[in-house]
C-alpha cells in the first residue's frame, strides 16, 4: 500500500451539454482554414515591395484618408492618431495577417462582458491579443448610464473593441510601414483629393453648420479667418468632422463657448461711461487753424 496522499480530483470546466451540427462544422472548418493560411503563407510569402505600392495607392484615395485618424477628448487634452479603418486596410495591404475580437464572456448580473482582440501575421507567426473587461455603461451629459439593451450593450462592445483591434494590428505591422501611410494620408487630405480650395471650404463651412457649429467658431478653432484657410486648416477640420460623425468627441469639446459672452460685453459697454459729443463746427475750426500754422 502507498502512503502517498490521495491527489485532488482535477477541476472539470464547465462545457455546453450539447453541440449543434453548425457548430461542429463551423470548428472543423475554422481549424482547417488556419492550417491552409499557414500553408498559404508559407508557399507563396509577402513581396514587401507590392504590398508598399498597395498601400501608397490606397491612401492617395480620399475616402480612406478622410477616414484614416481619429480624435477623442481625455482628460485636458485631445487624443489623435490612426484609426481602425486605416488599420484593416493596411492588414489587407500588408497581406497574410488575420485579426478578430471576441466575447469570451458575457455577465449580465455584473454588468459586464469579457473580450479578446487579436492579430496574427501568419507568415512570420507574430500573434498579439489583449483581453479586457467592457463594462455595460454609457458616458453621457447627465452623468453615467447603465446598458440593459441588447443592442446598445453590442454596440459598446464594438466600439471598445475596435479599438483593441486596431492596437493589435499595429503591433504586428512594421513601423515603417505604418507611419508611411499616416503621411500619405495626410498629404491626401491636404491636397482635398483634387478639389479647389475654395469649394473644400465651402463644402466644410455647411458640414459644421448642418451641426449647429457657426464659422466664428471654425475660426477660433483654426486662429485664422476663413479667408486664409489653407488645406492643412481644411484638413484639420475634416477629422473633426469625421470624429464628430463617428460619437468620438462632442461639439462642446472642440468648439467650448467662449469666455466672454454677448451679455457680459453688453454689460461692460453700459457701464463704461459714454464718449464726449463732438462739435463739427468746433473740429472744423481747429483744423483749419493747424493747417494755417503749418503754411506759415
């Protein structure tokens, strides 16, 4: 007989009683389909060269850059950078990478879910994930507001793990390779995709206006009158725009009211004391005399 103590049973995880028919298959093919990117990538690997001329011609296009950066407000400043539009297309560009987000787990008695992001380039066998916890809950004006609603709970997962997503994408990309593209996509803006000046700041000026934002505040914005809008100001507010569209920031972030109201300058002119009447005739007289004293 062994006087070695009796080991603890194993913990059992917890699985579902039963598996469907799609389910099995969706498995089995899930599994093959890694097998065969693999093998993929293997036998016919990236040519960094065609992949860089991809994306140099995707990133001249104006519908990407436009959608290519975005902004939110965080604490006294305004965070910026490459969104995940720009990210998935450059994962297309790049080649051979696949990426996803899943929800590992949904606790509706806590009001959270727990998900995953991830990117694996399966040529070089780079993979990055991130888990992470979305709590079921809305910033607002009035403060925090709790998710009961199924599609209000999936979208906030979606927009949270977006940007997971785009994390993961960028880790597995080279640098070099993303940062070209941030200027090109720059560049494209600037540029307004052909557009004259003049017609970019109109179509600009009556985007903000269909958002109750005025031109004065566009120009306290930019520091500049419209008049002296160039396309990198241009530019600067189409992102605006775009993040604005998207739910990223609100227009009370980028375009705060001013210091100073209409009713406190009305205010400070009635109390300033009124300026002193002047005689026409009496202006008359005395210009004429300095002028005769200058002839003599």
């Amino acid at each position: 007989m062994s006087n070695l103590p009796d080991r603890a049973p194993m913990p059992t995880v917890p699985s579902p009683s039963r598996i469907g028919q799609g389910t099995a298959v969706e498995q089995s093919r899930a599994a093959a389909e890694v097998l065969a990117a693999v093998e993929v990538a293997q036998r016919f690997p990236r040519d960094p060269a065609v992949a860089r001329a991809q994306m140099i011609d995707s990133c001249a296009q104006y519908g990407l850059a436009e959608r290519a950066f975005f902004r939110f407000p965080r604490a006294d400043g305004v965070v910026t950078g490459p969104s995940v539009h720009l990210a998935r297309e450059l994962a297309r560009c790049w080649g051979h990478i696949q990426y996803g987000l899943i929800e590992l787990r949904r606790d509706d008695e806590y009001g959270q879910s727990e998900m995953q992001a991830w990117a694996w380039d399966v040529q070089t066998n780079a993979r990055v994930s991130t888990t992470f916890v979305v709590p079921h809950k809305r910033d607002t004006k009035r403060g925090v507001k709790d998710l009961t609603d199924l599609r209000d709970i999936y979208e906030n997962n979606s927009n949270h793990g977006a940007r997971r997503v785009r994390e993961m994408i960028f880790a597995v990309l080279p640098p070099w390779f993303t940062e070209e593209a941030k200027q090109l996509c720059q560049q494209t803006l600037n540029n307004g995709g052909g557009k004259p000046i003049v017609q970019r700041v109109t179509e600009a000026v009556q985007g903000f206006d269909r958002l109750g934002v005025t031109v004065e505040q566009l120009e306290r914005r930019t520091g500049r009158s419209k008049a002296q809008w160039d396309g990198h100001d241009v530019a600067k507010l189409g992102v605006i725009f775009q993040s604005l569209q998207r739910g990223e920031i609100r227009v009370e972030d980028e375009f705060p009211p001013p210091t100073t109201t209409a009713a406190e300058i009305l205010a400070a002119r009635a109390a300033s004391p009124p300026a002193a009447a002047v005689d026409p005739d009496a202006e008359a007289a005395a210009q004429a005399a300095a002028e005769g004293g200058r002839a003599g």
